[in-house]
C-alpha cells in the first residue's frame, strides 16, 4: 500500500483550503481556528489521502488527542495510514 | 406549562427566557412550516405554540423544492425569515399542532403529528441542569430538548448550531453547561477534537440518541466523564422516546422485547427490524392516532443477551455531523448547474462528521467545468455540511444509473 509522507500532505491540505481562496500558512504551530480549518475540512483531507493512498485511514487507531494546529492534523494523518 | 428556563445563544452569547420569548410572541392564524437556519431562529415559533396555531420546523438544508411543494399543498405556509410563500391550499390551522418530518419508505419525508405535550417525554422532578442542544432544529431529539427547557423547571438550555459544533466547548464553559444530549457522530467528533479538554467540563449527564449507539462511543465517555451519567436513547418522531438505557451499555436487554408493561412501549424484532408499540406515538399525516405496532425502518439484531439497533434500513437521507441532508436536494442542485447534465449524491464515512457528501457528475457537451468549480458553486447555494466536498468527473452517466430514478 501506498503512503503519504508529510510533505505529501500538506500539498493536500493546503489543496483543501485552495479551493476555499485560502492560503495554507507554512508555519505547522499556525492555529486551525485561525485559518478556518474546520470538521468538513479535516474530513474532506481525510477522504483525499484514503484517495490517494486507496485505503481507508483506522481513526480508531489514534486515541484521545487534541487537534488544534496543521502539525496536528499532519502528525495524525501520517501516522494512521497503515494502522 | 411555560417554565421561565433560560435560553443562550451559543453563537452570539445572548440570553433570554422562555418567558420573555412567550411575551414577543406572534402567532401565526395559518398552518406555517418555518425554514430555519439556526435553532434559535425557530424559538419564537415555538413560543407562539402557547396561544395556539400549527407548527412544523425544517432546517433549511433539508427542504427540497418536492417537499415544499408537497407542504404547500397540505395547507403550510413556508416561511424563510422575511419571506413567505403561501400554502396552495390553504386551510385552518389546528391549534397546539407541531409537525415533525421523518423518512418515509420510500425515503420521501413524511409529516408525524404531536403536540408539546406528546414531545414532553420526561416525567419527575429534575435536578436543575443547563443542557446543551446542538440537534439539527426540527429533529425529534431537538423539540425533546427544547420542551424540556420550556416545560421542566430549572432546565436550561444552550443552542448549538450543528455548523458550529467544532468550537461548543468553549460556549459550554462560559454557559455552566452540566449536560449534553448529542449523537454519537457528536460525541466522536468531540472526543476526537476535544479529548484533552474534556475533563475541564464537569458533566453529570451525558445523552447519546438520533442515530445507532455502538459500545466504543459509550466506553469512551464513560472513561471521559467518569462522573456522569451515560444515558443512550432510542427516539423517532412516529414513537416518542421509547429506549432509555443507563447502564453504560449497547443495546438493551433482550429481556425487555415482546414485554407488556403499562405505560411502557412494547418493542419488538421482527424480520430483522425494530418493532415498536408507543404510548408517546403520533399521528399520521391525516390526523389518526398511531396507535398499534410501527415498523420502525430500523434494523435490530440479538447479539450477547442485548438488543443492538444498527442503523437505518433505508439509505436516503444522510446526517452530516448532526445535520440532515436530502440527497434528493443536493442533487437538485447540481443538476440545475447550467453545465451539468447528471449528478448523483451519496454519503461517505468520514471522519468527525460520520458521513461526508460526496457526488458523481457528467458535465453537458463541451464544458469544461470541473469538481473545484462545482463545489465553489454549490457552497455559495448550499448550508456548509450540504455542500459536496468530493465531487467525482464521469464522462459518461453510467448505463445501470440511467435505469434508476433516484440514486
């Protein structure tokens, strides 16, 4: 199976708020409620990288977590594809 | 009875009172199905519920133009804020009426009657608690919550809007919410989201109801509020609240099916799904009392001494964390895209919000028009969770599609 490095998804992320006229901060500390990036947007980055990737990503895998930052959301996607 | 409980506005930090809401109260002498936004928005509706008049409350992701039109023919006047498009067939209204929209079998809404007194389901004095509602308004498990705060004393409620459901930790803590009834798409996104946080919330109950409750989402908050109580409900606007289970557990004991007890509904498992015989039932579209068994379109299975309740026998509405979309409605849309010429809606299982819209679309002869043009189109039409996120380009509509007339 195929998997996404972290670069590889950040280029997917910053795709997810294109779309939206926005612009992905490079700084991964940069606050998700700063920019907007909200559950359908998660959800939607999740469905591109189980795309990408052609596998279901296990969110059961990650445990109790908080996920206020892009470094979240990308710690979290690159560890759960193959889990 | 008109309790005098407090109502916020999570969004905005307004406060008000029932009794304060009852007083601005303008009823309306026509049957009216007020298309809402938020869930405050429907409070002043409900409030005029006091001196009478027929009610039914849509969030407006839900309303398709077929079930507008079928409104307005069955005498309702839709109303939209400022904008009012009367009923084609207008007629009295029936006073103290509320009306709920459920899914049909043939996945068409069809229209459940009740009154407040049939949605106040909840007996017996209650410790005072501020309850958060983040329901899609107009659900059954909503008005549950909203006569709650109008008829129980000391129950306060704070109003989520599902679109606002990322950020309602923080309204909760400024608001002293003690309580929480959400679906358990909810409390997974808020375990997900929140989970470190959590513990600062010092809840006494937690409520899951509105959709399948799995023994995972009930492990992972009792470990998250181990001092409150995890409650699951089984509700639908055809039987009331009929499945009230406590003890932290899927399912309910099998033991209770095909039991007699007064007062009590009578459940059931037959052919695979849930049978239910309710003393808090409503009315069908006519009027009649729905008195004798429902087949309640849910499938039940007996596993382990429990009952579990597993989903939806039918598949044509979706639930976007917390918020109702019609398929029907969403493909509507894209079909009235001047350069579209088929689409075809579905959910798919994502993470946070359980189900995301996702879509199949062949643009008409020689356009151009791509799945990011699309979706810019449709969030500028379409509430947040209705808008399809991922949207798939065909080249041609699929043969065995073309067959079907709602896919």
């Amino acid at each position: 199976m195929e998997t996404l490095d972290r670069p590889a998804v950040r280029k997917l992320m910053a795709e997810v708020v294109a779309v939206q006229g926005k612009t992905l901060p490079d700084d991964d500390t940069a606050k998700l409620a700063d920019i907007g990036f909200r559950s359908l947007d998660f959800s939607e980055l999740a469905l591109r990288v189980e795309d990408e990737i052609g596998d279901e990503l296990n969110f059961e895998a990650a445990g109790l977590r908080s996920i206020e930052t892009i470094g979240d959301v990308l710690d979290l996607l690159v560890e759960i594809q193959g889990q | 009875m008109i309790a005098d409980n407090l109502v916020v506005d999570a969004r905005t930090g307004r406060r008000t009172t029932w009794g304060e809401l009852v007083q601005r109260a303008v009823p309306r002498p026509t049957p009216t199905a007020h298309v809402v936004e938020r869930s405050v928005d429907a409070l002043p509706a409900v409030a005029a519920l006091k001196d009478g008049g027929e009610l039914l409350v849509v969030a407006a992701g839900r309303l398709d133009e077929a079930l507008a039109e079928e409104l307005r023919t069955a005498g309702f006047d839709l109303v939209a804020g400022d904008e009012v498009r009367a009923a084609t067939s207008p007629r009295a209204a029936e006073d103290g009426r509320v009306w709920l929209l459920t899914s049909g079998s043939t996945g068409r809404p069809k229209r459940v009657g009740h009154t407040l007194g049939s949605l106040s389901t909840v007996t017996g004095e209650l410790a005072p608690r501020t309850w958060l509602c983040p329901y899609s308004p107009g659900t059954y498990a909503w008005w549950q919550v909203i006569t709650l705060g109008l008829g129980v004393p000391g129950q306060d409620l704070v109003l989520v809007d599902p679109a606002d459901l990322d950020d309602w930790l923080t309204p909760a803590l400024e608001h002293g919410v003690t309580a929480v009834s959400g679906t358990p798409t909810f409390w997974r996104r808020t375990l997900m989201r929140h989970g470190a946080e959590l513990q600062k919330l010092p809840l006494e109950q937690v409520t899951l109801g509105g959709e399948p409750v799995d023994q995972a989402v009930l492990t992972q908050l009792t470990e998250a509020f181990p001092d409150a109580r995890v409650s699951w409900i089984y509700a639908s606007s055809e039987v009331g609240a009929s499945i009230v289970v406590h003890d932290g557990r899927a399912g309910f004991p099998v033991e209770w099916l095909d039991r007699d007890v007064p007062g009590r509904p009578r459940l059931s498992v037959v052919d695979g799904e849930l049978v239910i015989t309710s003393p808090h039932h409503g009315t069908d579209a006519s009027g009649a009392e729905m008195t004798g068994a429902v087949r309640t379109g849910d499938a039940a299975r007996v596993e382990d001494g429990r009952v579990l309740v597993t989903g939806r026998l039918d598949r044509d509405e979706l639930n976007v964390g917390g918020s109702k979309v019609s398929v029907g409605a969403v493909r509507d849309l894209l079909q009235s895209h001047p350069e579209v010429a088929w689409a075809a809606v579905r959910g798919r299982k994502a993470p946070l919000v359980g189900t995301m819209v996702v879509a199949d679309v062949v643009a008409g002869p020689g356009s151009d028009v791509n799945a990011d043009d699309l979706t810019r189109w449709a969030a500028e039409r379409l509430p947040e969770y209705a808008v399809p996120r991922r949207i798939k380009m065909l080249a041609e509509i699929p043969a065995k599609e073309t067959l079907k007339s709602d896919v």
